[in-house]
C-alpha cells in the first residue's frame, strides 16, 4: 500500500492545514478565477447544447407522430388483407377478437352460420303439392306425379322421425320456405310419364350449381346416388339432368346456409311398377342417401357425372 493510501485510511490523523476554511461559504470560490474569455466561450457552448436539443412544439410533434405510428401498426396486425374496403376499425377489432373455430363439418364458407343454426333439421319437399290445379305429370292412365311424390315423401318424413330427425314435410311453394334454415332441404319429384326411348328409366339427382357449400353440395349428390341406386336397383340416370333441377326455385329462397337438392325418384313410364308398388323402398333408399349426407358417411364409389 503507498503511502498516499495510508493518508486516507479512516481512524488517521488529518491534518488541520487540509481542511478547508469555515470561512468559506461558497464553493465557487474554491474554483479558480475564470477569465474573461473563457466565460464567453463556456456560454456560447451552453446556448449550443440548448439548441441542439428538441424542445417545445417540435419535439412534441416528433413524439406524437412515433405515437401513432405504433398505434397503427399494431392495429394493421389484426386487419385481415381484404378488410379495410368492407368492415369499418370497431369491427375489425371485435373480429379479430373472436373468431371461432370451424367444426369437423363446417366449410371455410360456412365461417358466419350463426351457432344457433339447426343443422339436425331436414325439410321434405312434396313436389308440386299445395299449388292448385298442379299435379305435376299427369298419365294416360291417371297416374299422377303429385301421387307419387306424396306416398314416397311421406315415407321419407316417418323413417327420418323414427331416426332421431326433426322433419318438415313441405309444399312446392310453401312460404316456410323464405330463408328456411336447416341442415338439409330435399325436393322429391317424379319423371316424365312419356316413352322417350329404352334409356329413359332411372333416378336423377341434383343440387344448386352455384351454392357457397360447394364441397357438401357435391357429397350431397354422391350420397343420396350411392345409396338410392343401392337400395332400389335404379340407374343413376345422369346424363340428363335439367336447368330445373339445378335451378329449382326453392334454393334462391332458403337461407343460404341450408343445403338444398333434387331428386327425380324414377320415370312414370318404363319405371311405373316400382314407382307405384314399392314406395317405401324408395324412402329407404333417400332416408340412406340423407343419414349418410348428415352423418358424414363415405362413399366408396363415387357415381358418374
């Protein structure tokens, strides 16, 4: 240790001529007199520094822009890329806030089906049933389409009932059907009672050409096909489905989030028997087609089309 270091050990004499003057009452007058000049320069120095540094409406302005540069970066986090032409600020943020997760049986499209929706309901269209004086196809014989849509619907409504379903049994032009929401709406129609040639026998199935379910309107078609061509032994008679099937009027009027489709259950020529005679097989063979489009089922072999 040097001898400097010893002079400053706590407990050590100090000695009286290194105190400072009690006297002296003002520490500025320790420091050295400072000249003329080197007082100005120091000043000039001070005014520097206070000129260099933001203060005052400028530098307010320069933190409040930062401010909201962060405030708006953070808010584009939660904007998605098409939003800002549809949804005002409130909404995207309350978006963004609670967006749901999809279901195992729900398509992107379906993101806004309200959480009430009754997806365990099913409506049965009785094809040309309720509007006066419209039997549909009428026969030489007096068969009636209007007849044979009402035995296989009806048949259609108790096997689905016994099966847990909540049924409608609706008219062609029924007003429960204006934004009619359910897990399924069917329409069971009847083909032509005219001979056209030896390929006009068979059922037809289909579903809205345009539909935001595009994905279920296409199993929709495959498993009511599969199913009904099981049960009954009639040909999917593809090839020949009509911009009334794909158009029928009933799909412009539910709400857009019930799935809709057709079926033309047999031709009232060259399929007559079975039409007439065995009406509660065909409910089989559509009951099998809707529990399998409902319950997610597979279809092993997709039908042409």
């Amino acid at each position: 240790m040097s001898q400097v270091e010893d002079e400053h050990l706590p407990g050590r004499d100090i000695r009286p001529e290194a105190l400072p003057d009690p006297t002296i009452n003002n520490l500025s007058s320790l420091r050295p007199e400072a000249s003329q000049p080197d007082l100005q320069a120091r000043q000039v120095k001070r005014a520097d520094r206070r000129q260099s540094r933001p203060t005052g409406p400028t530098w307010h302005v320069f933190t409040t822009v930062i401010s909201a540069a962060f405030i708006i970066a953070t808010l584009f986090s939660v904007w998605s890329p098409g939003s800002l032409v549809v949804k005002s600020l409130p909404e995207q943020m309350v978006d963004a806030l609670s967006v749901e997760p999809l279901t195992a049986n729900q398509s992107t499209s379906a993101m806004s089906m309200p959480m009430d929706f009754p997806l365990d309901r099913i409506g049965i269209v009785v094809g040309h049933r309720g509007n006066e004086g419209d039997k549909g196809a009428v026969c030489s014989d007096g068969l009636t389409e209007l007849e044979v849509n009402t035995n296989v619907a009806t048949y259609v409504q108790q096997k689905l009932i016994k099966a847990g379903w909540t049924v409608d049994l609706l008219d062609e032009f029924d007003p429960r059907l204006n934004n009619y929401q359910a897990g399924l709406l069917l329409s069971i129609h009847t083909d032509s009672c005219d001979y056209i040639n030896e390929s006009a026998s068979g059922f037809k199935v289909a579903s809205a050409l345009a539909t935001q379910q595009s994905d279920n309107s296409s199993r929709l078609v495959e498993c009511i096909a599969d199913r009904y061509a099981k049960k009954t032994g009639l040909k999917y008679h593809y090839q020949s489905i009509t911009q009334d099937m794909t158009h029928y009027h009933a799909y412009s009027e539910i709400n857009p989030f019930t799935m809709a489709g057709i079926i033309e259950v047999g031709f009232l020529n060259l399929d007559k028997e079975i039409l007439t005679t065995k009406p509660e097989l065909l409910a089989d063979g559509i009951v099998s087609g809707i529990n399998c489009y409902m319950k997610n089922e597979t279809v092993e072999t997709k039908p042409a089309n």
